[in-house]
C-alpha cells in the first residue's frame, strides 16, 4: 500500500480508501441491495491486511448502520486506522430525510455518530452536502467546536464548490474536501482541484468507477431494479447508457496495454492527478477492494492521460 499526506495538516492515509456506503444495508443511501453484516466485517478485515488505513462512511448510510457496523469491524483495530463519518443529513421516524448544516444540529450529530462507531473520537468529520439555507460558516464554527473539544481531529466537507470552501477558510483551515472525480466525471479538474492544491486542503475522491460505468460489466442490454437510483440516471439508462458502454470498452483497450482491469485504470486515473490524497472504492465484498489495489503501482504518461480525457469527452 501507499500513502499520502491529507492536505498540508491532515494524517498519512491510504491512497485507496475504503466506502462504507453499501454496508450500510438497508435504508437511504443504500439502494444497492442488501447487505450481510458478516461479509462486511470480512471485507473491513481484508482491506487492514491489504494496509488500508483510510474508512469512510456516513451517518446517513443505512440510517446508522454502516457506522456501527464499521465501528465494530474497526474496534480492535482503532489506533492503526483513519476513520471519516459525515454530517448534515438527518431523518425522522419514518426515514425522511432533511438536510441541515445548522450549529446545534452538527453537535448532536457528531454526538450519534461517536456512539455508533463506539470511539470517543472521529478523525475526519465532514458536512455530507452544504446546506444553501445557512451560510457554511455556521457549519464550520460547529466543526471548530468539536476539534477544540477533542471529539474531532480533522475536518473535511463533501460536495462543497470554491466559493463554499473559501466561505468555510474564513473560519478554519479545512482539512479536505470530498468531490465526485473520475474519467466519466472530471469537472473537479477545472476549478476545485487546482484550488485545493493552492490551499493546501486534501481531496478523497468518491466513486472513481462512477457508480459501476468503469465497471467493465454493462452492456446495452444493463437494466437496474426500480429500487436502485440508476435505474432514474441518465448516466446508466437509454443513450446515456450506450455512451458510457462505448466510452467504457474504448477504455479496456488503454488498461489492456497496462496489463490491467478497468476499474484499476479508472482508480489510477484518480490517483495521477497531483491534488488526490486516495480514491474511495465502494465495497460490498473482499473482491470490490482487493480488486482495485494493482492500481496504486501504475503510472499513467501524459499522453495515456490525454488519450483517456479524449474518450471521456467524446459525444
């Protein structure tokens, strides 16, 4: 495994990252399917043998789940890892959810959160979404809070855009910021990374492999259950789907000349661009991570990296 520093203050973690989304079972943010507790614990386990140190999940994850699921996973295991949960969605009795970035509510969140993980500290906590009804100042006072009591060590925000990270510096230096980033999403590259590496703010990339498309498995003929949210994207249905499909095969063509799979291209593409710290991989079983590790030792040249950005960007 290799590490990386997150941003100019943050912990050495792992350049591959492991996502708790699918743990989680389930409940909102969980429309993969089910998940077994037991294989999820077997997978936590293959991912600290691989030397993984990075873990990254969310209180709304399952509503709760996938938390107390890794926390148990990670129990024996604490003081050799980086554990990041997120805040900012919250749900009712009946599952509904409301997102919210207000002062007391990040208090009380990170307050669950710590009793899920069973931890008395979070290493990296992050707003899951700004909320564009407060100003993201507020939410960073709430953050600052929690670090100058000692229940957080870092913090970090998801899903943040320039002007809300320079809104949060005006507060306290924010550790690092959680985007979507991959061959088929590279709009990162333009503005937030390039502003990232100026501010010295760690980026974890989430869904490198943009939820299955740099899989390698769709075709066509891929159809999702109407439970499943790609089944109302239009990055994985009708033309959408076809473009990606061609996009994708033209892909396998470039990883076969590395002597590797796809999603290891997708993931060192992530990992070649200088404002990455690690890549999320989203894990339901021991393969969906281990799969993925070759990655870390390819070096992509400028001309692959061009020839890839060529085929995202075609119509």
């Amino acid at each position: 495994m290799k590490y990386r520093k997150l941003g100019k203050n943050g912990p050495e973690i792992s350049v591959i990252g492991f996502g708790s989304w699918a743990i989680g079972g389930a409940g909102w943010a969980s429309a993969w399917g089910g998940q077994d507790d037991d294989q999820s614990a077997e997978s936590v386990r293959a991912a600290l043998d691989a030397g993984i140190t990075f873990y990254d999940t969310a209180a709304v994850y399952g509503l709760g789940h996938s938390e107390e699921v890794l926390g148990k996973a990670l129990s024996k295991d604490r003081d050799r890892v980086v554990i990041a949960t997120k805040c900012g969605l919250v749900w009712d009795e009946n599952g509904s959810i409301t997102r919210t970035g207000a002062y007391e509510s990040v208090l009380r969140e990170a307050e669950a959160s710590l009793k899920r993980l069973g931890t008395d500290y979070i290493d990296l906590y992050q707003m899951h979404w700004p909320d564009a009804e407060l100003p993201a100042e507020e939410t960073m006072r709430a953050m600052d809070k929690l670090v100058q009591d000692g229940k957080v060590r870092y913090v970090g925000v998801s899903n943040y855009n320039v002007e809300q990270l320079q809104q949060s510096l005006t507060v306290r230096h924010v550790d690092s910021l959680q985007p979507p980033y991959s061959i088929l999403r590279p709009a990162a590259e333009k503005e937030l990374l390039p502003f990232c590496q100026a501010n010295g703010i760690g980026v974890v990339a989430y869904s490198p492999l943009t939820s299955g498309l740099l899989s390698g498995n769709y075709t066509y003929e891929t159809t999702f259950g109407p439970d499943d949210w790609r089944s109302r994207n239009k990055a994985h249905t009708g033309e959408g789907l076809r473009s990606n499909v061609d996009r994708a095969e033209k892909l396998k063509l470039i990883a076969a000349r590395y002597d590797i799979t796809l999603p290891q291209l997708a993931v060192a593409y992530d990992l070649a661009h200088p404002a990455i710290t690690s890549a999320i991989v989203g894990v339901r079983k021991p393969s969906h991570i281990l799969g993925v590790l070759p990655a870390i030792d390819v070096t992509l040249d400028d001309a692959t990296l061009a020839e890839i950005r060529a085929i995202a960007s075609a119509e």
